[in-house]
C-alpha cells in the first residue's frame, strides 16, 4: 500500500475477473480496453497524479462499452445469455 500504483494490480485482476469468468470477453476487446487503461493512466502519471478514482472514473465508459459490445454479440454466451442471447443455442450448435 506504500507504493503509489498499488491499485493498478486491483483494478487489472478485477477487470480480468470479469472479463474473463463472469462476461467472457473476446480477447480483442480486452486489448481494446487495455490500451485504454495505459493511455489513462499513462496520460495521468505524465501530468503527476498518481491517484486511483480519477483514472477508474474515465475508464468506466470504456468498460461499460466493452461489455455492451460483447452482450449485443450473437456469440455472447457469459453472465444471462439465455436472456440476453436470442442465438445462442445456434451459437453452442456451432452454427454460427
């Protein structure tokens, strides 16, 4: 907790939780949302904040878009995608 970017490890191991296990996310929109996440932070330690809120508060959008993106697919299939996936048993056919 002394060193300043201590919640970057949270935020990338919560991120990767639910991308990975709740939502299951394509690993191209992961990188997407990576990039975001250094640009961010990036942009934010070259102005000399090191802080945790700002940085987590403008990467919101870009998660919540991530995750829009992945529930809209045809080839969603994590969290209620028996509700939110009118294809996915075409999708688990492999049909699709």
């Amino acid at each position: 907790m002394d060193f300043p970017l201590w919640w970057i490890v949270a935020v990338a191991l919560g991120h990767f939780f639910l991308f990975c296990n709740v939502f299951l996310v394509w690993w191209r929109l992961e990188l997407a949302w990576a990039a975001c996440f250094v640009l961010i932070v990036g942009i934010h330690l070259a102005a000399g904040h090191a802080g945790w809120l700002s940085p987590l508060i403008m990467q919101t959008p870009a998660t919540l878009f991530v995750l829009w993106l992945q529930m809209r697919s045809p080839w969603y299939h994590g969290i209620f995608a028996r509700r939110l996936n009118p294809r996915l048993a075409e999708y688990l056919k492999g049909s699709l």
